[in-house]
C-alpha cells in the first residue's frame, strides 16, 4: 500500500520524533495489509511483529492491542477531531461548533487516510471482535467530547443533560453520514473526491437534526 509523503507539520519536527511516526504508519500498513489478506482473527501478534520487522515489545509501545492497530485510521480521525475541538472558540451554537470542526477535521485528514479508513471499514465489517472495539471507541470518543464541553460551558453534564445529548447527537449523525459514504464509496481507494463526499455528508447528517426533533407521522 503506498504511502502518501509527510505533510509540512510532520517535517518539522525533531528526527527522533518523524523516526516514530515513520515506524507508526509502517506498523498500521503492514498489520492492515495482513488483516485483509489473511483476516483479523487469522493474524497473530507474532505473524505481524515479524512482518513488520519489530518486537512485541515495540508493538506495545506504540499500541494497547491487535484491535487497536487495525482500527488506527479511526483513531486518528477522533484523536484530530477532539484537538481541534478543544481549541476551537465556540461563537455560535455548539452544535455547529461540534459540526464544523469534525467537518473541517475530515477535509484535513487527507487522501491516504481515506483509503485505510475504507479498506478499515470493509474489514470492520466482518470482524465481530472490530465491530465491539469500533463502537466501545465511539462511546470513550463521546464522553470526551462531553468533557471538552464541560470545560469549555464551564456546566457540569450531571446537572445539565444537553451537554451528554449533545455527545450522542454528534456521534449519531458521524455514524449516519459514515454509513452513506461508504456505502456509496464501496471500493477501498481514496481521492480528494471521496474526502469531500464524507465532509458533505456529515454537514448535512447534523444539518438534518432540527427536521429529525420535529419530524411527524
């Protein structure tokens, strides 16, 4: 699987540090690679530490799990989103604020990411043990958006439930517009194209929210 070249942000950090992530993606490609070809559960830590030229001890220092490896495009595209959240000063709604900003993170993960993410999906798709460790992701993503805005509304969520519907609202409609994409997306390459298609169908997945809430028989 080809690799797309480090972006300007990447390049200017210390040798050591662009070490680290070179090893990082090499790991997530070859393990992805294994995972398709061979399936998730057919793939033992060993099959792929000795692929990816790399101890079980390396591997553990750059991940918790098989699971997670395989699921790393996810990761990547949460761990973006809630940094760009929690920077982001909220003018308007925050609804908008969470729409805009997961928007505006998907436009920036680029082409490569959009090729493992599909070819991560599709794996997704039939890997039981994938599918529990997707969704337990999206909950821990869900609470900590709760915390962002805990901090950022100075509310605590106990007292004020809109701070946890909020949460789920937002994950609701990723998981809506996610679903559309790839299913009209069903092939595992990327393109700027297909970036776009996924922002378009997120904006209008929380743009639908206010019809939903009111929508009757």
């Amino acid at each position: 699987m080809p690799t797309s070249p480090a972006p300007l942000a990447e390049r200017s950090l210390p040798l050591r540090e662009r070490k680290k992530l070179r090893a990082r993606r090499e790991l997530v490609e070859t393990a992805l690679r294994l995972f398709l070809d061979r399936g998730f559960d057919e793939t033992t830590l060993n099959d792929l530490t000795e692929a990816a030229d790399v101890s079980l001890r390396t591997f553990f220092r750059m991940f918790p799990s098989k699971e997670a490896v395989a699921l790393a495009a996810e990761s990547e595209l949460w761990d973006a989103y809630l940094e760009q959240f929690a920077r982001y000063d909220i003018d308007g709604t925050v609804l908008d604020a969470l729409r805009d900003t997961l928007v505006t993170t998907i436009a920036n993960m680029g082409e490569d990411w959009t090729r493992r993410f599909l070819a991560t999906r599709g794996l997704v798709a039939r890997t039981p043990a994938l599918r529990d460790h997707s969704d337990l992701t999206s909950i821990t993503v869900q609470r900590r958006l709760v915390e962002i805005l805990e901090t950022k509304l100075d509310t605590d969520s106990r007292t004020d439930v809109r701070l946890r519907q909020l949460g789920e609202i937002a994950l609701a409609s990723w998981r809506c517009a996610a679903k559309n994409w790839i299913r009209d997306n069903p092939g595992p390459r990327g393109g700027k194209a297909k970036v776009a298609r996924l922002a378009r169908e997120v904006r209008e997945a929380f743009d639908a929210i206010p019809a939903c809430i009111t929508l009757r028989p």
